[in-house]
C-alpha cells in the first residue's frame, strides 16, 4: 500500500501543478503497480486489495484530481491560488515549453529520466564504463586518484558513428543484471564541470572568474596495487562553445560547485545547430572494484602543509581584488544617489522603504506584489510611442538609443551593482521613465487621459504613486527622465513652456498643496532624482545649495538637543506657528519662543520625512536639513500630551493616528540618525533655547506664573490673596499712624 499512496500523491502533484494528460497515465501505471505486488497475497486478499486500492485512487482522482486540460482546474480545488493566476499560468507556460523539448529531443519525459541507465557509470564485463552526454567537446578525459590524476592516462573516445537510441537500447540490454547486483557504496559521486552555458553578451560591468581551478603541483607516494578503489572522479571537457564564451562569473561557479552530481542537458537555443550530433564520450578502462573493509592505499603528500596554505593565500589574493557587490564602490562618490536603505533604519521605520504599488528602478523590480501596474506601464509607454511617431516620427529604436547614451551614468547612481545586461537595463529605464513622464503629462492634462483608465479615474491609485515615487529605493536618475523628456516634449505651447520640475511639482501638489508662487522658483530645479527635487524645493532657499560637510576651517561650537515643549514650556518658553514661511522646516526662536510653520502629518508625509532623512543619511554629499528637522520634533515630542500641545497650537495638524501613534513615528524618524550638531542649520536655534532654559530668573518666573496663572480660578485665588494682603497692610499702616498721633 505504500507504492499505491506515493504514486497516488505523485499523480496528484502532476495534475496539480501541470494539468497535463501524462498524470492520467501516471495514474494509470500506480493501479497497474498496485495489482502486481498485490500477487503474492492469496487470492481473496489480491480481489480484496485491488477493489480498495481502485476505490481510493478512483476517490482520490474524483475529489483531488482535476481533469486534463489547460491547468485552470486548480483554481477550484483552491479558489485561494486565483489572485496567483498570472504567475501560475507563466509557470505553466514555462513547463508546456520544456515539455515539448524534452517530447521532442529526448522522445519523452520516461525516456529522459532515465538516462542513468546509459550515462555514468555503468558495469559490464570488461570492467567500468563511464559515458557522458557532451556535444560541442573537442576532449574529453577521467582525472581521480585510480590514475595519479593524470589527464592523459584515460582519455575518453568519441562515439560519433553510434545513434543515440541504438546505444541506449544496447547498454541497457547489456549490463542489466550486472547493474543490479553492483554495490553503489564503493563508487563516491562524480564532479563534472559542464562547459555548456547560455551565451551571454560580454559587458564590461560584471566581472568575470575562470571557470576552472588550477590546482598547485603536488607530489604523490602512490602504492602499487593490483587493483585500486574508485575513490573520486572528475570529468574535464574542452569545448568550441566554452572557448568563445566569456569566463563564468563568481555566482554561476558557486552554483556548479554545489550541484557537481547533477548533468545539465543543453538547451537548442543556447548551443549551435550543427554541434548537436548523438555523441557519447566513453572510457572503457577495467577498473575492478576492491571490498570497501579493504583499507584505501596509504598515500602522502610531500609538503601538504606549504601546498595548502598557498592555495589559502592564493584565495585570499582573489578576495583582495573582489569589488564589492552588496555596496559598491561608488555608493561614496557624489554622483551615486539611489541607494539601498541600511537595515537599522528598516528595523525601525519599517517597509517605508518599498513601493506599494508600482516599481521604479532595478531594486524592486518583478517583485510579485507589484506585477499589476507592470501592464499599465507598457499601455502608457504605447501611448507615447504612438503620440510621437505621429508627430515626430519617433521609433522605439530612438527611445533606447537616447538612454544608451547615458548607461554607464546610470549605473553610477546605484549603490549595488546591477546585474542586468545592457539592453535589459535600457529597457527597464525607457519603460520607468515613459511611464512616469506620460502620468505626469496626464495629471497635468497636457494629453488627454482615457475616462475607464484606472490609474486616474480609480482614487486609491493615485495616493499610492505620490509615496512610490518618493521612496530612496524606488528610483531613476534624473537626467534620464530629462533626456526622455526632451526627446518626447510636443510642439504645443502648454507643452512647449512647461519643464520638467514644473510638471513633477504639479503632480505632487495635489497632496502638498503648495502655492503656485512657491513652485514657480523651482521650475528649473535640478536634483538626482524625484525625491531629491521635492525635498530641494523645501529647503530655505539660503541653504538651498549648502551641503552639510564639515569645514576644518571654519569652526563652530556645538550645541546640545532641546528639551520636551513639556520642560520647555516650565522654564517659560513658548511656541507659536509662524505663517507665511517659505517652508515648513525653517524654525526661528525669538523672545522666548519657538516659532514653528504648521506642518501635516499624514501617511504621504510620514513616508516623505522618513525616506528624506534616509536619503541624506546615505548621500555623502547631501545637506542634513530633513534630518536635523526630525531631530527637533523628535526633542519636542516624548509623549502624547505633548503631541496635543502642539496640536492645540496648530503646529501638527494629526491625520496619522492617535496622539500616541504620531508620538511614536517621531520618535522612530530621529532614532539612531547621524549628523553634525555644529553644522546643522538648527545650531544656533539650539544653542539659544538651551541658554534661554538655563536662566533661573527664567525657570522661577515661568514657575510663578505657572502655578498661580495657568487657570481663571487660580488667577482669582491669587488676586483675592494679593487684595487681603494689601487691605492687611493698609490696615496696619493706619494703625501705626493712629497710634502714633496719640
């Protein structure tokens, strides 16, 4: 019964994933299997046996099973797996394609897992046989310890005048009873390095490593013997195909290195036509197998110690010159401005860092969870195509080119190298910056948008872009969204004199709500990319080009962080909104107050300020205004009580949550951020408050007029006071007068 249940789950797993017609014969040959050993039961037990097990796989295909078809019917054994639908019928797609390779070259999926029958080793009578599938191989030969490791001891022979099918038939029919009774513990497995690979377009961004090892000379002690165990094996192959390919890089050797026991079958769309002949490299050496109680041959290695430790040092020396991947070398030149958020900024914000909706750039790209505008995006990039070929006779061919132009630019401003071919990358760029441009054309009503287009007439798309777009992880340089832009700008005069800032500033204001008056300065503002234009038009435009890098020459005292509004607030300083600044981040003290614009704080600024202040603690050249903001909100907001006391002084206008909640998000924005307090723009803001707090005259003033003026009935009590005691003092003169006269 245990042979029934596996070929019953195995039928399962074929019609589950696949839904091809083969489970059924699968199906077919496990009740088959189920007959057969039930034979040697008696035969009541052999009905018994059969009637149940065609009872449960006729139950187990009626309620499990779909039927064959086009793999849809698991959609209703698990209604779940339908919002999975795109990728499971890629899947299935993939599987139909290799199906019909394997039907059609290896004459079916049976035939083909069983090719252990014919390849490898196998045991005849003149001794062991190994035959490797090689085509395109020029040489091929056996290297191990059975031949002191020399590569021209078994060199294997070429079997070019032997059909495939022939030969498989014949070694099949050959050794099949030796094969039954050959002990496979005596043979370890066998490393073989495949000189197949997809060919790939040379590019000068990935580095590339040898496929091979060249291990240093060693000196052996071999013990003759009259027969030697088959310790370890390795098949070295010299092909056309590996001599005109590039070397394998680091990765795709890893991934050889970990699979040395599996063949990789060459595919007809990686590998010339005319190399694809039946060939079959085989070595007939006799090798006799020796009793695995006998002990191997004792054999010794002259200077093992120095030989080991060079190959140490020679991996060393490779690692030396190994460029980093995770965070490249130019993750600290100015030029490099898209980066990938540092894991303790992510522990504590979260998943402000990733798109939601849609992807922008090479780090979220395919992610699954935003495959749904990966369709809208080459809809708009249609539309544009179709626009500008009308009216400029633009090709795709010219968008690609405009952005090959400025590749290795691109490149540049990833902090990780991307490993994506030339014209994969192009791509993504040519499709990302259509897609935003054409959006923003569309808000802006420079084209005109279709009515049941869902990304403008759907309202919960459009809040979802404002935050993609801004996220330091969800990037393209700026200049190739400019240089797509000039390509595509039109010939009307909307068009015409509107510049790119000007149309990403119209289509963030609709949840900024700037005035026109503001936006109007920056219609030729350059940045690195979208965020970094919003977060440059919020700067005081006298720190607009300021970097906060430190000047040994000029020399500041630094202050110290602030305290609460609550502590702030006993020593008698105050807070007051101040209207009409230019942005929301510059903040004054004057007289004893904390003068502060009104800022919004909502889901679009929450992930704004926190992605502002990741992009500045990542850039090197990047002023640290955001950064130095969170830190003073951070100083001033510990608690909620806080938090309503600014809210009562229309500081914080909360749409994020609970006084609690908005607490705690400023908490975690100025957490664990680096700067310089000396260079800060809001050095001197703090030296000043810190001065103010620690007057006593100050301290007992406010503490005066705290305790006896910070309500009518206390006003009341201490004015009442204040009369009884002046009544008793008048009182008292007059009786000292009176006394006096007499």
């Amino acid at each position: 019964m245990y042979s029934t249940k596996k070929e019953a789950a195995r039928t399962f797993l074929l019609h589950c994933v696949h839904g091809d017609v083969d489970a059924q014969k699968a199906e077919t040959e496990g009740q088959e299997q189920t007959s057969a050993l039930s034979t040697s039961v008696g035969e009541s037990n052999k009905a018994n046996t059969a009637s149940m097990s065609e009872s449960v796989d006729q139950k187990v295909v009626q309620r499990r099973i779909p039927p064959p078809g086009d793999g849809k019917k698991i959609y209703d054994i698990d209604p779940m797996l339908k919002s999975y639908d795109g990728h499971l019928d890629y899947r299935y797609g993939q599987y139909i394609k290799l199906r019909e390779e394997i039907d059609k070259n290896e004459g079916g999926l049976e035939a083909f897992s069983r090719g252990y029958e014919i390849f490898g080793f196998t045991r005849s009578d003149t001794g062991i046989t190994y035959r490797e599938w090689a085509p395109g191989a020029k040489a091929a030969s056996l290297i191990g310890d059975f031949n002191n490791w020399n590569s021209k001891a078994d060199v294997m022979t070429r079997d070019e005048d032997s059909d495939e099918t022939e030969s498989l038939e014949k070694v099949r029919g050959q050794g099949e009873e030796d094969k039954e009774e050959e002990d496979k513990e005596q043979c370890s497995p066998v490393s073989v390095l495949d000189p197949l690979e997809e060919e790939e377009e040379e590019e000068d961004h990935h580095q590339r490593e040898p496929d091979h090892i060249n291990l240093p000379p060693c000196s052996f002690e071999v013990v003759q013997r009259e027969s030697l165990p088959l310790k370890n094996t390795h098949l070295t192959l010299k092909s056309e195909i590996m001599m005109d390919q590039p070397p394998l890089c680091d990765d795709q050797l890893d991934h050889k290195n970990k699979n040395t026991n599996h063949k990789d079958y060459a595919s007809p769309k990686t590998t010339p036509q005319h190399l694809f002949n039946n060939i079959i490299f085989t070595n007939s050496t006799p090798i006799k197998m020796v009793d695995t109680a006998e002990p191997p041959p004792k054999v010794s290695i002259h200077d093992g110690g120095e030989s080991l430790l060079k190959i140490r040092i020679d991996s060393m020396h490779k690692k030396l010159k190994e460029p980093p991947r995770l965070l490249s070398s130019a993750a600290g030149k100015p030029s490099c401005s898209i980066f990938r958020v540092p894991q303790s900024m992510i522990d504590c914000n979260g998943r402000c860092y990733e798109p939601r909706v849609v992807s922008i750039g090479p780090y979220h790209r395919g992610h699954t969870h935003l495959q749904m505008m990966e369709e809208h995006k080459w809809h708009y990039l249609d539309a544009l195509l179709t626009r500008t070929h009308q009216t400029k006779s633009l090709t795709l061919e010219d968008y690609m080119k405009t952005v090959k132009s400025v590749e290795d630019e691109a490149r540049e401003c990833y902090s990780e190298r991307i490993h994506m071919k030339s014209d994969e990358f192009n791509e993504m760029m040519v499709l990302d910056g259509c897609f935003i441009l054409e959006l923003f054309r569309k808000v802006s009503q420079l084209v005109p948008f279709q009515q049941d287009d869902p990304i403008v007439a759907m309202a919960w798309v459009l809040p979802f872009f404002y935050r993609d777009f801004l996220r330091i992880e969800n990037q393209i340089p700026f200049f190739v969204l400019e240089s797509l832009f000039r390509l595509t700008r039109g010939d009307d005069e909307k068009e015409t004199n509107a510049s790119l800032p000007s149309l990403a500033f119209a289509f963030f204001n609709n949840t900024m709500h700037r005035t026109h008056q503001d936006l109007a300065r920056f219609k030729d503002l350059k940045s690195k990319h979208l965020l970094d234009l919003v977060r440059s038009s919020l700067l005081p435009e006298s720190e607009l080009h300021a970097r906060s890098v430190t000047n040994p020459g000029k020399k500041k005292v630094p202050s110290n962080i602030i305290h609460s509004i609550s502590k702030l607030r006993r020593a008698g300083i105050k807070i007051r909104e101040l209207k009409d600044a230019e942005s929301f981040i510059v903040v004054r003290f004057r007289h004893g107050a904390i003068e502060m614009p009104s800022i919004t704080v909502d889901d679009f600024m929450s992930s704004f300020l926190q992605n502002c202040v990741a992009y500045e603690q990542c850039h090197v050249a990047c002023s640290k205004h955001f950064t130095t903001y969170a830190t003073l909100l951070d100083c001033l907001m510990n608690t909620y009580k806080d938090v309503e006391y600014l809210c009562d002084q229309n500081i914080i206008e909360n749409y994020f949550g609970t006084e609690a909640e908005v607490a705690g998000f400023v908490n975690s924005l100025g957490r664990d951020v680096a700067f310089d307090m000396a260079d800060c723009y809001l050095n001197d803001l703090f030296k000043d408050v810190n001065e103010y707090y620690k007057s006593s005259w100050h301290v007992e003033w406010a503490s005066f007029k705290y305790t006896y003026f910070s309500s009518p009935w206390s006003f009341v009590s201490a004015l009442a006071a204040f009369v009884l005691l002046i009544l008793s003092i008048v009182q008292t003169i007059f009786t000292i007068f009176q006394a006096y006269q007499r």
